[in-house]
C-alpha cells in the first residue's frame, strides 16, 4: 500500500499532508518501539537470552531516535525566514545523521557485549544458560509487528520523500532481520549450542552498525546538496524534450532543501525564431515542470540559439 497524495494539490497542500503522515508515523514507532523495548528487556533478562536483550536495547534506541526524530521534524516545519530563505527542511538531514551516530553507537555497545559473553561461554567450567522458551515467541512477535511498520513506513517516506522517515523504515526492516537472527541464536541454544545466543547478539549488532553507516552516508549526501536522484533528473529531462522546438538539453542543476528543490535549466533552441517565440518555450517548460513534479517550488528555463 502506498500513500498518495492527489495530482491536483497545491504545494501549501501538499507540505501540510506530508506532514500530518510524517508525524503520524513518527507517533506510531515511538509507541510501537516503546512496547518492543520494555517486552524484550524484560524477557530478554528473566529468559537469559543475551540476542533478545540485545534486540530489546535496540528498541530502546529506536525510541531515542523517535523522540529526535519528532524534535528535528517540528523545527523543519519552520517557515522561511531572512536567514534561511529556503525554509528549514534540511534539519530532517540533520535529525537523519543524530539517528545515524546514535545506531553507530549502539550497535557498537551490543558487538562489544556479545562478544565478551561469547568467549565467557566457550572458557572451560562456565556455566551453561538455557533460554526459556517463550523468548522464541517474542521474538517471532517482533518480526511480525516489524513487517507491518516497515511497509507502513516505506510508504509514507515515498510519498513525502522524507529522508528522516525513510530512515525510520531502514530501520525498522533491519530490525526484522536482527529479529530473525535472535531466533536463530534461541533455538540454537535450546538445542545445546549455547555460544549460538551471543553470537546471534553479535550479528545483531552488525546489522544495526550497518544501517547506522546507510543512515548517515544518505543524509550527508543530502546536506552536501547532490543532484537529483535519477528518476526525477529523467522525468525533467523528458518533459523538456516532450517540446519539439528544443534541440537538446544544455544543462540542469538543482538545490534540494529537504524534499523540494528548485532548478535551473539550459535549454538551446533554433536560432531562427523569435525571441518572444523563445521565451514562451521557456515558459510553457516551466508551467509543465511545475504541474508535474510534486516538490517543485521554483524553475528557471534559460535559453541559447543554435
């Protein structure tokens, strides 16, 4: 299921149902992650399961991410002002790289931790710890609730193409897969292979580390102000050349400021028409630029005779 918004909305619109879906998502993995937490230390501690007291900690994390993440999506909202005249949406970037360090940091503790049970276990006269069985179904639960938040998520973040929501759902698809390696590590350890638990915990906490690095390489492109990811650079290239009078494309650069952008495009066309000819191709590429790409807010189209 994908969240669209109407091809007729305006972009005051569009910016107000963005962010009414963000904010709901926001709500409902802080609540879903809050519950996930407290569930899993919780059995995590009481089932002697290091992986699902691992997992549990990531949850715990989430909910940090979630509380930064609210706070950073409320000052995006800020209208423009004379310092930032392009508005505040590039503190969803800002908010995407906190996450980032935070989930760097925490999948750091975990490996640290598991790695450390790990060879406790394997030391000669060391205790074994069976984990109780209903660990196995928590986690299960947790790939289960996981599932429904990542396609939830995944959605809404194509839809506003919010950096920071769509952090949210790699996040929460990572943690399936984190979810799935706990309950390989729990029936590993109720079948006697009791080092099987923290290394579970220990592949936890790579795959957290993993989607920490993602996080903060894609926000850092967007505070670095890349260029327009492929599809949309197609999509403007092929409105452009939908106009029989342009000859080619000479160049188009952007500005992106958290989902919207503004371009400025070089267009050459037939030296023998008319300057007022030239500009109304200018202008009717502008206005079909503008009815098409929905994060729009400006467009210049230049052009030179050939």
């Amino acid at each position: 299921m994908v969240f669209k918004l109407p091809a007729d909305t305006k972009i005051d619109d569009q910016g107000s149902v963005r962010n009414r879906l963000s904010q709901l998502v926001i709500l409902f993995s802080l609540f879903s992650n809050l519950f996930l937490a407290l569930l899993k230390i919780t059995a995590g501690i009481t089932g002697q399961s290091s992986a699902l007291l691992a997992d549990g900690i990531n949850s715990s994390s989430d909910v940090i991410h979630s509380f930064v993440l609210n706070f950073f999506f409320k000052l995006s909202r800020k209208p423009p002002d004379k310092e930032h005249p392009y508005g505040h949406g590039q503190m969803e970037s800002i908010s995407s790289v906190i996450i980032g360090a935070f989930v760097l940091t925490t999948g750091g503790v975990i490996f640290a931790s598991a790695i450390e049970k790990f060879f406790m276990i394997l030391q000669p006269g060391s205790e074994p710890e069976f984990n109780k069985v209903y660990t196995l179904y928590i986690a299960g639960f947790t790939v289960l609730l996981k599932f429904i938040l990542t396609i939830y998520t995944s959605s809404v973040a194509k839809t506003s193409r919010n950096l920071a929501i769509k952090s949210l759902a790699a996040d929460h698809k990572n943690d399936i897969f984190a979810s799935l390696a706990v309950i390989i590590g729990i029936i590993g350890n109720l079948n006697r292979f009791f080092w099987a638990d923290p290394l579970a915990a220990a592949v936890v906490a790579a795959i957290i580390f993993k989607t920490g690095l993602t996080i903060i390489r894609e926000a850092g492109n967007e505070l670095m102000d890349v260029h327009l990811d492929a599809e949309t650079l197609e999509q403007v290239k092929k409105i452009i050349l939908q106009h029989s009078s342009v000859l080619f494309i000479e160049d188009i650069e952007s500005h992106k400021y958290g989902p919207y952008f503004t371009l400025n495009i070089t267009i050459s066309v037939n030296g023998n028409i008319a300057v007022h000819e030239a500009d109304k191709i200018s202008d009717d590429i502008e206005n079909n630029l503008k009815e098409s790409l929905q994060f729009l807010r400006s467009v210049y189209v230049h052009f030179h005779s050939a």
